[in-house]
C-alpha cells in the first residue's frame, strides 16, 4: 500500500506540488494473492468525505478493483480480504 497526497501541496519553499487528483483515496496498492487493485479512503470515526471523495469513489465502485472507506486497521483489512 501507498499513501497518497492528493491535490496541491505549496513546500516549505514556496514551491507548488501537485499530487494525485483532488479526491483520490489515501491509499492506494495491489492485493498480493492476485494483483487486484486496492484503493482505501481514510477517516477518523466523526469524518466525512468531500464531494470529490464520494465522486472519485463511485468511480471506483464501477471498476473491478476493491475500494472502501476505513475508520479503522479492522476496517482496511477488511477491504483488502473482500
């Protein structure tokens, strides 16, 4: 699994990065047994996700890879075994 930054990020310096498109999960990887992808957006217990999270979600929810919202370890594990 991979951590992402997703939109723009201004450094130390001033300088401006720009990561992943706005909404694009937090994690993102492969599931070892059988390379399918996994995509993870998480949030804390009271979190709630921003227009471009639910948009880029049902994108993902329309493909053949795993994807899911975690609150919790139990809960990402749970995505990456389904």
């Amino acid at each position: 699994m991979f951590r992402a930054n997703a939109g723009q990020v201004t450094t130390r310096d001033g300088r401006q990065f720009y990561g992943m498109p706005k909404g694009y999960p937090d994690l993102s990887g492969f599931r070892n047994a059988d390379g399918k992808a996994v995509f993870i957006e998480v949030k804390n217990e009271k979190g709630k996700l921003r227009p471009e999270q639910i948009t880029f979600g049902n994108f993902l929810k329309s493909q053949p890879v795993l994807y899911g919202v975690a609150r919790s370890v139990e809960e990402a594990l749970a995505i990456v075994n389904s």
